[in-house]
C-alpha cells in the first residue's frame, strides 16, 4: 500500500444533498428526540412561545430548535451559548437532533440569548413541568420523600468591580482612603497590595458592597473556600426515584432556613402541575435548614421532616409556642429512627449527585449570564434536562451520550449487579476469609465496576 499524500483540491461548486457524507448519528440523540417526538414537545412548545412572537414578519427560530440546543449545552458539558452554537455547527448528529438540513444554518449565540430575553420565566418553567410529566409517565416520579439542598453558582460579575453602596467608590479607592489614614499621600499599587493584606476586617459586607453590572450578585464563600459573587441554587429532589421535582434560584445571602419552604412549596406545585396526585408527606434537610420556625411551618402543612440539629448547648422553650416545642421533639425521635438515618444517607448521597451533574459535569457552575431571573432561566432547563437524562437512563437504559455507552448500558448495569451479587454472596458464606478476598477481587475488577458506575 502506497503512502496517501494530502493535495489541495478544487472545491465542487454545486454538491448534492444525497452525495453528502451522512452518519449513523449518535444512538443517545436519536433515541431523545424519538421520546420528544413522541410525546408532542415541538407543538407543547410553539403554543408555548406564541404570545411572545407578533404575526407576520420575518420567522424566528422553532421553539423546539431552541430547546433542544440547551438540552445539548447539558449533555455535552457546555457552560456557554457561544459554544452550545459552536458544538451544534460542528456536528452532524447533532444537526440531525435539531432537524435542521445540510443546507440550513445553526443559530447563532446571539439569537439565543435573544429568545431567551424574550421568553418569561413561566415558559421555562412549564417546560420543566412537561419533562416531569415524561418521567410520571414512565412511573420515575413519586414524590412523596423530598430531600432539599443547595450550593453556590459562581456569578457573571467580578470582585474586583464592586463598588460601595452608599457613595459608588470602588474598591481602589476605598483602599486609597486607608493609605491616607496611615500617612500615604501618593500610595504605589504596592503599597495599595500591602494595605489590602494587613487589613484587620478581612471580610467584605454585601450590606456595603454591591456590583454594579450584577446587583442580583452577592459576595459568598464557593464550595472550595474561595470568595465570589455568587447565586445561591436550591433543588427539591425526590429520594426514590432521584429526579429533581424543583428547582429555584435566591441570592447567595438567602438562608436555608428561608428559602427552605419556598422550595418545598414549589415542588408541591410542580407535582401538581403535572397531575400527579401526590402530596409531598416527608422531607429530608441538612443541619444548615435546621431552625425552629421552619419545623413548625413545615409540620402544619402536614410534611413530616428529617433535618438533623445543630450543636447547642441549652434550649430555652418559655418564649416559644408550644406547637415549636412540638415539631422540634418530633422531628429530633423521627432523626435517631432507623428510616431517619436511612432517609439521610439516601440525601446526602442523591442530592448531591444532582448538583455533580448540573453543576460539573453539566457546565452549570459558572455562569455566563446575568440577574435573578436569566439564571433561574438557565439553571431551570439544565434540571430539566438531568430529568430527561434520568428518563434515559432509567426508561430506556442509556447513559449520557460522553459516557460512551450508547445501547450497551443496560449490559455493564448487568454485569455489575451480577459480579456485586457473586462477591456478596462469597462473603455471606465464608466470613471467616471472604472480607479479605472479596477485596483483592473487588480491586481486580474496579475497571469494569468504573465503567459500568459513570453509566
């Protein structure tokens, strides 16, 4: 066999469409716009976004086109517009996803951010109820055990830009004022640097400091003890079937114990919403949710709640309503109960999964837009679509199209629950040595247990 040379080649003026190159496009895709097909997405989501279009002039983009591109900004790990559009016009199957021709071109980011500035939150929202609706149908919604957590999203707004509420100074010349207090009339950004280390109050107060191109933005501690602007994003997920039942938005200086109830209050109207006659009976919460106004609001909405205290030495119930003293004592012998640690387990490990998948791996964390309402916008349908990603894993046996499991999933989650079972059964029968062998097998076989646990 020769060596093939690469030689510059004059392009073909007119090509046929059957003469171009077409893939089997990707299982994963297929499958998803076969279950949106299906189901009527594309007419849900026109009648949807009618009122926010006039009659006559030039058509917009499909509503359905809209959609599925940020359904691809989740799948595909992509934090921005620019590159959602970028990833689209790239690939093949992915046009094929969006029904758009070889001829036709991808919209660009700027017509989405403009579509998305034109739609109201409620139409983001009815979406996120349409794609409950699929798993309910599916039997993958029940929504009687809530587990509420939340995290931080870093914000599309820079510390160094804060300003001071009360006069509009920013931040090097609040320094500046410092430099003149110890004598320093002309101060080098050196000096300025060294000030700003020797500060005794190192902390920076959202009640003096705001940012002028994101007001909505607050100054908040990051999972990884950095110091951003920050929202604050808030998920009811449902411990059986781990499908996030709600999603809201607050700023970063809300307290849990605040937005706690709304949260709750919202899921209860998305179950609602998507006819499910399920009323939300238990609810599991961290410490940080732990407060004595919010047991006895939640227990007199008849929710029973699992939130586990935090460290105090003394209580003092002279000054409080019986109907505390009551929610707390309850809530405090239901949390040492067997099913109250159980239920906890259950939320620390499926609560944050959802955040793992939004916010990591979904390119959620950072975001690239701005205010309260455009982020609940954008955080709303990258929920919605760790939903359909759960209807696919669940219904339909796929995994994540990056995971590289395509119509194979279903084989590694059997041949993972066969190889567990086997060990477990090994180690029931022979306590005496199967601990220590079960652990060199288990070690063995940690590649295919990996592959088959990223499905």
């Amino acid at each position: 066999m020769a060596l093939g040379r690469r030689e510059d080649k004059q392009r073909e003026m007119f090509v046929a469409t059957p003469a171009m190159p077409r893939g089997p496009g990707h299982p994963f895709y297929a499958k998803l716009n076969a279950v949106l097909s299906r189901s009527g997405f594309d007419a849900f989501a026109e009648e949807l976004c009618a009122p926010y279009y006039a009659e006559g002039g030039r058509p917009g983009i499909p509503p359905g086109v809209y959609f599925r591109m940020v359904l691809v900004g989740y799948f595909e790990g992509l934090d921005s517009q620019r590159g959602i559009a970028w990833r689209c016009a790239d690939s093949l199957a992915l046009r094929e996803f969006l029904g758009l021709e070889l001829t036709e071109r991808v919209p660009v980011h700027a017509s989405m951010s403009v579509i998305r500035l034109r739609l109201g939150p409620e139409v983001f929202d009815a979406v996120f109820t349409f794609v409950l609706g699929l798993l309910k149908e599916h039997a993958l919604l029940d929504g009687r055990t809530l587990g509420i957590d939340a995290t931080t999203l870093e914000a599309n707004a820079a510390m160094r830009s804060i300003v001071r509420r009360d006069n509009g100074q920013n931040w090097k010349a609040y320094l500046k004022d410092l430099a003149k207090a110890e004598g320093l009339e002309d101060p080098s950004d050196e000096d300025l640097r060294r000030i700003d280390r020797g500060r005794k109050d190192k902390r920076v107060s959202n009640r003096e400091w705001e940012n002028p191109s994101d007001p909505d933005a607050k100054i908040a501690r990051m999972k990884d003890g950095t110091t951003h602007l920050a929202y604050k994003a808030e998920h009811a997920v449902d411990l059986r079937s781990e499908a996030i039942v709600a999603a809201t938005v607050a700023t970063a200086d809300t307290g849990d114990a605040q937005s706690g109830p709304e949260t709750l209050l919202e899921a209860q109207s998305q179950l609602m919403a998507c006819q499910s006659a399920v009323v939300v009976e238990e609810l599991v919460a961290d410490k940080g949710y732990h407060d004595n106004e919010l047991l006895a609001q939640v227990t007199a909405w008849g929710v029973r709640t699992y939130v586990p205290e935090r460290r105090q030495k003394k209580r003092r119930w002279s000054d409080k309503p019986d109907a505390v003293q009551a929610a707390f004592r309850a809530n405090r012998r239901r949390l040492r109960g067997a099913r109250g640690r159980r239920l906890n387990r259950w939320r620390s490990e499926r609560c944050e999964r959802t955040f793992a998948h939004v916010c990591e791996t979904g390119g959620g964390r950072r975001l690239w837009v701005r205010g309260l309402v455009e982020v609940t916008k954008t955080h709303v349908m990258r929920c919605a679509a760790f939903n359909l990603g759960l209807l696919m894993r669940k219904a339909f046996q796929m995994g994540k199209p990056r995971s590289g499991s395509g119509q194979n999933a279903h084989i590694w989650a059997q041949i993972d629950r066969s190889i567990t079972a086997w060990l477990d059964s090994m180690q029931r029968s022979s306590p005496q040595w199967g601990s220590h062998v079960c652990t060199h097998l288990r070690c063995a076989l940690f590649p295919i247990l990996s592959k088959s646990a990223v499905l």
